[in-house]
C-alpha cells in the first residue's frame, strides 16, 4: 500500500491562495535547510487532504533564485504530500502557445546557476531517474480535466528554466527557441528535481503569459503584460485544480505510477550502514520509509 493521498499545491506568480479549502490551519514549519517561503496551509477539499504554499511568499517577497526549493519540499514531505501541482507563470516560445494558454510541461531543460539543486551528499548518494520528470499520471488527469471544462490546454513541453530575475535578452530568447523550447520560466527548477528526489509526484501547470522578447509583432515581455494576462489564467488553473482533486477523491488509490514514489530508494548508490545518524535525522522525511533513523 501506499502512501494515503494528500495534494499539495505550490502557487507561483499570482496564486498567492487556494479557495474552497476547509478545516484551514497553517503551519509554520522550521526545517534542516530552513525556513519554507511561508506557512503552509493545510486542509481538505473535495474531502481530500491539502497543503498549499505560495511559492513567493504571501505579497510575493521572494526572487526565484531567493526560493528556499529544499525547505519547501522537505516541508511538504513531512506534512504527507504524495501529489504535487506547480503552478508558474511563463513565456511562451512557440506561437501556438498563444497568452493565456495553459501548458502541461512534460520536458525541462535546467539553465539555473546557483541552486542548490540536491537533498543527498554529506555522505549519502543518490541518483534519482530524471527521463520523465513530471508525473504521467498527474498530467493526464489534469488535462482530462481542462478538456472537460473548456480551457485550452497543450499537453506536453518544454520549459527551459533561467536563473532570472532578468528576463531574457532577444539572443536567448531565439537560442531557445533553436532548441524547441515550448515555454520559458524561472522557478520549476530544482523543484521538480527536489520532488522526485522527495518521491513525490509532480506536475506542472504552465501559464503563458507573453511571447518573450522573440515576437516580431509583439511586444517585448514586462511585468505589466504578464499581470494583464495572468489573473485570467490564474483562476482557470484554479478551476483544473479543483477539478482535478475531485476526481482524485472519487478515486484516490488513482493509477499505479511506476517512477515517482520509488525514485530515491531505487537510486542510492550509499550502502546503508555508511549513512551517517546525522544524515538520517536531517533527511528522516524524505528517507525515513526505506532508511529509518539508527540504522534501524
């Protein structure tokens, strides 16, 4: 059996709350690699558990290099998340992907330059499998539930994730799209690296909000053009979210996925008596169900 579901959601560019919640609480949660963007909070939908985070901080306080990516999803495995939606707003590189198009990004390609990007060393070593990186699982249900509901939804992409907080300059901009990129961001790395690493599933809800600055007959990307499409977007991601949760509560036990929730055991190259008791207290969330505390 595994673990009972609990979603959580992490909010990017103006998902700063997640309503419809009930028997709210937030927590406030220290953890080894400090403190999470903000509280977490906590709560049911659908009759399913929740856990919400803003991953900016409530009045988005936090530049995405500044994100605290390993406290964020230590917090989230201790609190018994095994499902998580990422929400973020992006660019769009392709003109198909028109402002205001949602993106299920299946693909990243990581141009982060300062992160830490790892839970493991200090003594244990780890390599999670990174082939598919957002849940399949996630990724279907979710888009199921944009079709039935009307927004218009690309499954699958990928999002090239920059270290920002620039935007990108004009060179970049057609480097990427030389690449194939689908959707340019700055914040889903190293989360959904940190996630499998967390055997957590994942998956991404990608908000195009502009055309970067490779559009010929648009306007180059700013702040005001990104507010101006993203609260439209914003409450249809709501809307996918909501829906989502509710078919997982009609069936929670959901499909087997095959990757996610075995990721980090299947990885580990450390024999377990070389694992450190300090290593397996700071990390008792996130190995705790295949290398308990003491070696036990």
């Amino acid at each position: 059996m595994g673990e009972p579901l609990k979603i959580g959601v992490i909010g990017g560019s103006g998902l700063y709350e997640l309503e419809g919640l009930e028997k709210v609480s937030r927590v406030s949660i220290e953890t080894p690699f400090g403190a999470p963007s903000d509280a977490l909070l906590t709560g049911e939908l659908a009759g399913v558990p929740m856990v919400f985070l803003p991953r900016h901080g409530v009045g988005h306080r936090i530049l995405p290099h500044e994100i605290n990516f390993r406290a964020n999803l230590w917090a989230m495995k201790k609190l018994g998340v095994t499902e998580i939606v990422s929400v973020s707003a992006v660019g769009s590189m392709k003109e198909a992907i028109v402002p205001g198009h949602l993106v299920l990004v299946d693909q990243f390609i990581d141009r982060t330059k300062s992160r830490p990007s790892t839970f493991f060393g200090d003594g244990i070593v780890v390599h999670v499998p990174f082939y598919e990186p957002t849940c399949p699982n996630m990724r279907r249900g979710l888009g199921q539930v944009a079709d039935e509901i009307g927004v218009k939804t690309h499954m699958g992409g990928t999002y090239v994730c920059i270290e920002g907080p620039t935007f990108s300059t004009r060179a970049e901009s057609f480097l990427y799209r030389s690449w194939g990129v689908d959707v340019v961001g700055m914040t889903n790395m190293p989360e959904a690296k940190l996630a499998r690493e967390a055997e957590i599933c994942y998956a991404t809800i990608a908000l195009a909000t502009d055309y970067d600055c490779w559009h010929e007959t648009e306007e180059a990307v700013s702040v005001e053009a990104v507010l101006k499409t993203l609260a439209r977007e914003v409450e249809q991601a709501k809307q996918v979210i909501a829906g989502f949760v509710k078919a997982r509560a009609a069936h929670p036990a959901g499909p087997t996925c095959p990757l996610c929730p075995v990721a980090a055991r299947g990885g580990m190259m450390t024999a377990a008596e070389h694992v450190s008791d300090v290593v397996r207290k700071r990390l008792e969330p996130i190995i705790g169900g295949f290398l308990p505390a003491g070696g036990e």
